[in-house]
C-alpha cells in the first residue's frame, strides 16, 4: 500500500508539473512527431521490414525512458540542493525512484500512442501489432530498468554520469536493427547483442508479427536475461546508496 501511494503521489506532481509547464510538453511533443516522422521516412529505404523499423524504434523510445529517469532525476535532486531531503523520507530511494520511473513510463506510453496514431494519420501507413507483444516488453524493460539503476547508481557517487545518459540511449539504437542490420554489425558487436535484454524482446516481438511459435525456452531466456540484469542493478544501486552514506557523498554536485 505504501508503494501505491508514492505512485499515486509521483503521478500527481507530474501532473501539476504538466499543468504547469505545459508549453515545454507542447514542444516536447512537436519535436518527438518531427523525430518520428524523420525516422520513419527516411529510414524506410534501409532495406529492413517496416515491421522491423516501427518495433526498434517504439522499444528503443520507452528503453530510453526507462534507463534515463533514474538518474537524471538524482541529478536533478542534486542540482537544486534537495537530495539530502530525499534521502531523509521514510520510504527508500529504490522505491521513489522506481515509481518516478513508472508513472514516467506510463506518460511516455500515452504520448507515443498519440503521436503513432498522428503518424498513421499523416504518413497514411499502417504498423501490424499484436497484444502478446506488451508483455513481451514489459519483461524487456523490466530488465533495462536494471541499467537505469546502474546508471543511476553511479550518478549517486558521480553525479557527472547522467550526462552521458543520452549518448547511451542512442548507442543501443544500434542494436535495435532500425538504423542497420545486426547481421551487417561485427561479430563481436552481433554476441554483445545476444545477450541485451533490447535484442532479445525485439527479436520475439518479430517473431509474434510474423506468425511464427515461439518456443517456451525462447520466453524463459528473456526472463532470465530481464531477471539477472534487474537483480543485477538493484545489487549495485543499494551498494552504491550505502557507499555514498558512508562517504557522505549525497551533498555533492
């Protein structure tokens, strides 16, 4: 219950930060149909599917989201000296964060079903989905929720890192497929990409589109991957928070 009401709390100040600032979502907005439009006009002639193309994005799209929140919101708190008091709450940053993180997801959730629906409208084409694909990336960013927490878990003791959150974000646009083939990406690159939960999901996304079964141990890889990387983040984000407290790290900017 008590995580219920920081979700409800997080998703009221957003609302009140909306309301307020509603010129910048506007533009944020306009800026996202112009990126979408881009992408999906002048990436077409690649050579992949469409299929291909309109999957990677949208996974990449809430990807980004997922793994950007957390820490660019310690920094933020940092910036504006009231991280301190974020720690002094009675309910753990891991938890605030993670809601911040999900009432953000869901905002972004709605915005993107808007601007597809603008796109399909205004490029007069059409993306095949299916539902089975939800759960299918929501256990993806179950698993890259796992690299926010690490990002963020860095941006406790180095503040600096959540600058270097967007040059993340798009280098996993790579293996998403959308901006070239991973068969034409090296080797290396191909077997790091076996291995990111972003691949896994889009991969049996594809899968789903194109009407082929998806084996149970398909489905079980990807929540073992998910599972390990979100464990994986969780470890060191609480490492890191106690290390900080320790050093007394939380005041620095």
């Amino acid at each position: 219950m008590n995580f219920i009401r920081i979700l409800k709390a997080e998703f009221n100040k957003y609302l009140c930060e909306m309301r307020s600032y509603y010129p910048d979502h506007i533009v944020g907005l306009v800026v996202t149909y112009i990126f979408f439009i881009g992408f999906f006009v002048g990436l077409s002639k690649t050579g992949l599917g469409q299929e291909y193309l309109h999957l990677g994005f949208i996974f990449w799209f809430f990807a980004s989201t997922v793994i950007s929140e957390g820490s660019i919101s310690i920094s933020f708190e940092k910036q504006t000296g009231t991280f301190e008091q974020l720690l002094l709450k009675p309910t753990h940053i891991l938890k605030i964060l993670t809601a911040r993180t999900m009432v953000w997801f869901f905002i972004t959730f709605i915005k993107v079903i808007i601007l597809m629906f603008v796109v399909i409208i205004s490029l007069r084409i059409s993306f095949p989905f299916d539902l089975r694909i939800i759960p299918i990336m929501l256990v993806t960013l179950s698993g890259l929720f796992g690299f926010g927490l690490i990002l963020s878990a860095l941006t406790l003791i180095y503040t600096k890192t959540a600058s270097f959150e967007s040059i993340i974000s798009y280098f996993l646009l790579f293996f998403t497929g959308g901006i070239i083939s991973l068969e034409q990406l090296p080797g290396y690159v191909i077997k790091v990409a076996d291995f990111l939960p972003l691949t896994i999901g889009i991969r049996l996304s594809m899968s789903i589109l194109s009407g082929a079964q998806l084996p149970s141990s398909s489905i079980l890889g990807l929540f073992t991957n998910s599972g390990v990387y979100l464990l994986l983040g969780i470890v060191i984000f609480i490492y890191c928070h106690n290390y900080g407290k320790r050093e007394g790290l939380s005041a620095d900017y």
